[in-house]
C-alpha cells in the first residue's frame, strides 16, 4: 500500500462518519411514552332503548378532549363497552351521553351527575352505572 492509497482511506472516514451522521445513525431514539388499555364497561338503565349510541366524552384527546364527538361504546346486552389507549399517569376525567340528540347522565334524583374521574395505572377497566338519561340538551362543548 503506498502513502497515497493511505490517504484516500483517512480521507473517507470522515466522509463516511458525516453522511451516518446526516441519516441519524447517531442520534438518539425518541423517547417513548408508555400507554395503557383502559377499558370502559358501562352498565346502562333498564329502559335504554337498544339502538342508541353510549358515548364517553372525555378530556383525553382521544375520549373528544372534553367536546364531542368523544369515544363511542358497542352495545353487550345491558352494558356499553370499548377500549382506548391512554397515557399511563394521566389524570382523565369524563361524563357519559348518550344519543345525537345529547341526552346526559342523571343521578337517580334526576341531578346532573358530575364528571368521573380516574388516573391510569396500567391496563385497567372503569366501571360506571348510569341511573338514568336526561333530556336532549347542547351536549359536551
């Protein structure tokens, strides 16, 4: 090997070290942010008709960021049920409608019930039991 071919190689090191660098070789991995399945099992009342729409209006972008549309539950018998994916340590607060007409959930009194809340710890499933539905309304703004 003579100095001239020794020299074309210390050349391309840095060559090859600046285009790694330019594709991101080097940089470090975004960080990640770890995510939970929560589970909303929501028992319904009696006298729910079976083709309306159950729906979670949450302030978890993904429950609607606290305006509708928010998350819609699948009827299972006499519960709504659905899964999303939440940040785990997120404090997430909701309300429950249901229907287009936005018809909110009521206490047993006919009071409005206020907002549920829960901190996501891992995969989880919450529970809710609404009493009974009001009247059609403005919905979740």
């Amino acid at each position: 090997m003579n100095l001239s071919h020794t020299v074309k190689w210390f050349l391309l090191v840095p060559l090859i070290s600046v285009v790694l660098a330019g594709c991101g070789a080097f940089e470090p991995p975004p960080p990640s942010y770890p995510h939970a399945t929560v589970t909303f099992d929501v028992t319904v009342p009696a006298d729910t008709p079976s083709n309306v729409v159950v729906t979670v209006v949450g302030s978890n972008p993904s429950l609607g960021g606290g305006a509708a549309p928010g998350f819609n539950l699948r009827r299972q018998e006499s519960h709504y049920t659905g899964s999303v994916r939440l940040p785990v340590g997120e404090e997430v607060s909701y309300e429950l409608w249901v229907d287009a007409a936005w018809r909110p959930e009521l206490s047993a009194e006919g009071a409005p019930v206020p907002r549920h809340s829960f901190q996501v710890d891992g995969d989880m499933t919450v529970t809710a039991t609404v009493e009974r539905w009001g009247e059609p309304g403005l919905g979740p703004r």
